[in-house]
C-alpha cells in the first residue's frame, strides 16, 4: 500500500476541516491582495476627473507612471521570497503582504492631497515590494497544507481568487466612486484587509504542526499525504544550465508577452471607456469587471478539458500545454484586431475585451504549468525568475501605452496600442510553440555523490 493510500483511509469524513478554512483565507488574500493591486485604474479615472471637485490635473504620462509604480517594487522579491517563506514561514510573510497593503490603502487619498503624484506613485512602490512576496509564501503554504489528492481543486480554488479579485474590485470601484467619491474605494480596500488579518493572525497556520485548531486526525491525513515526497535533498541551482536552456529562454520570453498583453489591457480599460466609449464612471466598473469575472469562470472548464486530455492521453504533455498556452495568447491576439476595427460603441467593445481576457484564462494551463513540467525541483526558481522579468515588462507596458496616448479621446491612437498588444501576445506565445518543452530537463536533476553511487546500482525491474 502507497502513502497516498493511506491517507485516503485516513481521510475525516467531515465535509469541511481547518485546510478548508485555511485554503478559505488564502483564497480571500488573493481577492484582497489583487483587488488592492488594480484598484488605481478605477481610481485614476475619478480623481483625474475635471468635472469633479479637487481633481488632479495629472497627464496621461504621469497617470501611467502612477499605475506602473506598483510593480517597481514587485519585482525586487520574486526570487528572494521563496527563500524567505522557506526559512521563516509563509505565515508571516502572507501577513504582512496584506497588513501593509491595507495600511498604504488608508494612507492614500491623505498622500494624494498633501504629497501629490509623487507620494502617491511611492505608495504603491510599497504595495508592489510587500506583494512580491504573495505567490511563493501561496506556494509555500499550500505545499504544506493541502493533501495530494485535494490539490488540483483546493489550489484552483485558491489561486482564481485573482481574477475573482480583479473583478469584483473594478466592479465595485465604480460605485464606491459615483456615491463616495474615490477615495472611499481605498478606504474600504484597507478596512477589509485590516479586517482579514486579525482573522488570520489567530486562525491562520504556516503548517498543520503549528496549528491549536486543527485535529489529530486531520493532521494526521495531511501529514500522512505528503509523507509520499520523502525528505527532499537540497540541490544546488543549476544556474548557468538554466539561463543557457532554450526552452527557459521561450519561457520567458512567453511570459513577457503574457504581461504586456495582460497589464496593458488592465490598467487602460477604464481609461479607453471613458474616453472613447464615453461610458460613466458606475458603468465603467461594472463593463471594466466582466471581462476578469469571465476570466474566473473560464479557467474551471480549460482546466478540465485539459486534465481530461491528459487522463485520456489523447496528446503529449507538451502538445497540451502549448494548445492551452495559445488559447490564451493567440485568442486574444486574434480579439484585439477585432476590436481595433469594432464599432466605437460600449456593448461591441466589452464584448469583445470580454473574449480577449476570458480566453486568456487558456495560460494557466499553458505556460504557467510548464515551470513544473520542465524541473519540478527547481519550479519556484524558474517561476520567481521569469515572474520577476515579466513583472518588468509590466512596468513598462503603460508607460508605453501612456507615450502613445497624447490623446486619450482618439480612437485611431488606441488601435495603436491595440495592435501592438496583439503582435507582443502572438510572438511571446511563437516562441513556446517553437522552442518550449514540457519534457522534464536533464539539468533537473544534478548529479551528485550519492546518485552516482545510486547508478552503480541496477535499478529493480517495476512491473
């Protein structure tokens, strides 16, 4: 009998334990955290309002470096954070991401007033550097929390809490501001996360060992679970191997091309409703949400179809993933020519930025799967490599789209930035296609004095 099944005899037969409360609080982080993270492109439109009182007369240029500030300091602790959860627990470190986004929140509307543009883009500079550290404490703690055969459905779970963030966020913004002003979109962005981390400072647990709450036998179900994995060996990053591999270089490069597409289309959305489509700013986040609210309930059934093309071997690890990967690279590519040409009224628009973001859901079952395919001992590397390199593309997407808006209100300049979205998402996905690889790399693996032995030895013949 196999570990895995003894935890399957050992499993409680209570529908709901503490890992469901944990991975319930985990899933509400990724809500507050993005919800926090694109909260300024609802936010901007408002307070740059002339018709409003107190606007700011900020440009189109100042607005973009406002909304690329925030991933200044995201990209700093991709790679270090995985070693900092590691060594100090990711509790601590999921803590802080959303205490101290909740506290820059509340002290936002008060930096705007009295510190300007500049206060403001140094806000976010500290919202981007404590998120940095969001995905590998997720990562982290979900490897020690969720059981191997619960992991597909409690880590999609927790993880479409972005989009499902994303969403509600640009939806409610619009009303926050139409009947409160803006800044109460921030005010309530800070409460809730203050709100959340009390809550999770007494339940919340890096491992099922360090938990008051959890059960003997629950405990014993996870642990027994991953017991399977053994005690891990701690290898030496292959590091020159890494940056030397074709197929890492085109996941990078994939990866890139995600972001641009990705973060253009996220920070100028309610930008383009106001200014070309005319829309108000309450119907602006609820036209600006249904595209990531699509995006949400996309990623259920592609996440499906493509474990069941894998369950029936109908194609190669690779062929799947590179399917999936142009769905959501290729798919939206194809939709914004479309909406380059479409109509410039408001229900052409979101229907067609609706099919661009909701296919894109096809990359979390493309590229995002092959760090794990390609070397599952070094996937959080390879994540917090090519994450930190993208995340700098984030940056200088709407930079990028702010130098070729001199003005907002021409259509003509927005099929600009269109355009060049559509070719940075059909090259970053070529290059997958091309070079990318789901076969497991040989450098995975580095051989060391014991595996040597270890290959002396005739391995046993498995039937």
């Amino acid at each position: 009998m196999t570990f895995s099944d003894d935890a399957l005899t050992l499993k409680p037969k209570s529908c709901f334990g503490v890992r469901h409360a944990q991975a319930l609080l985990l899933f509400l982080a990724m809500v507050l955290a993005f919800g926090m993270r694109v909260n300024m492109s609802m936010a901007i439109v408002a307070m740059t309002d002339s018709s409003q009182e107190n606007f700011f007369d900020w440009n189109s240029q100042r607005q973009s470096v406002i909304l690329s500030s925030f991933f200044w300091g995201y990209v700093i602790l991709q790679v270090p954070g995985g070693v900092v959860a590691a060594r100090f627990g990711s509790k601590l470190l999921i803590t802080g991401c959303i205490a101290i986004n909740s506290a820059v929140s509340l002290l936002i509307p008060i930096a705007a007033y009295y510190g300007g543009w500049q206060a403001v883009c140094a806000c976010r500079v500290l919202q981007g550097l404590s998120q940095g550290c969001l995905y590998p404490s997720m990562h982290n703690i979900i490897g020690k929390w969720i059981p191997l055969d619960e992991k597909s459905r409690l880590g999609t779970v927790i993880y479409s809490g972005a989009q499902l963030g994303t969403a509600i966020q640009l939806l409610a913004s619009g009303f926050l501001a139409q009947y409160w002003g803006w800044a109460a979109i921030f005010y309530v962005n800070g409460a809730l996360g203050v709100l959340w981390t009390v809550i999770y400072v007494f339940v919340g647990s890096a491992t099922p060992k360090t938990s008051n709450i959890i059960s003997d036998a629950e405990k014993l179900y996870i642990e027994t679970s991953l017991g399977h994995l053994g005690e891990q060996k701690k290898l030496k990053t292959p590091w020159k191997k890494l940056f030397t591999s074709l197929p890492f270089i085109a996941l990078i490069i994939t990866h890139c091309g995600q972001n641009w597409g990705f973060w253009t289309l996220m920070t100028e959305i309610p930008s383009y409703m106001k200014q070309v489509l005319g829309v108000d700013i309450k119907s602006n986040g609820l036209m600006s949400a249904l595209p990531y609210l699509a995006m949400y309930l996309m990623s259920f059934p592609i996440g499906f179809m493509s474990d069941y093309v894998m369950k029936k071997k109908w194609l190669s690890i690779s062929a799947n993933r590179k399917i999936s990967n142009s769905i959501g690279m290729w798919g939206p590519a194809l939709a914004l020519v479309g909406l380059s040409y479409a109509p410039a009224d408001a229900t052409s628009a979101v229907a067609i930025l609706t099919v661009v973001v909701g296919l894109n859901a096809g990359h979390y079952t493309g590229f995002q799967l092959v760090h794990l395919d390609m070397s599952p001992n070094f996937a959080g590397t390879m994540m917090g490599i090519t994450n930190s390199i993208a995340n700098c593309v984030s940056i200088v997407a709407p930079l990028a789209a702010g130098a070729i808006l001199t003005d907002q209100t021409d259509p003509g300049q927005w099929r600009i930035v269109f355009y060049v979205s559509s070719i940075i998402y059909f090259f970053g996905n070529l290059m997958l296609v091309i070079f990318g690889t789901s076969e497991r790399q040989e450098w995975d693996e580095p051989k060391t004095e014991d595996s040597k032995d270890n290959c002396e030895k005739k391995p046993e013949k498995v039937v």
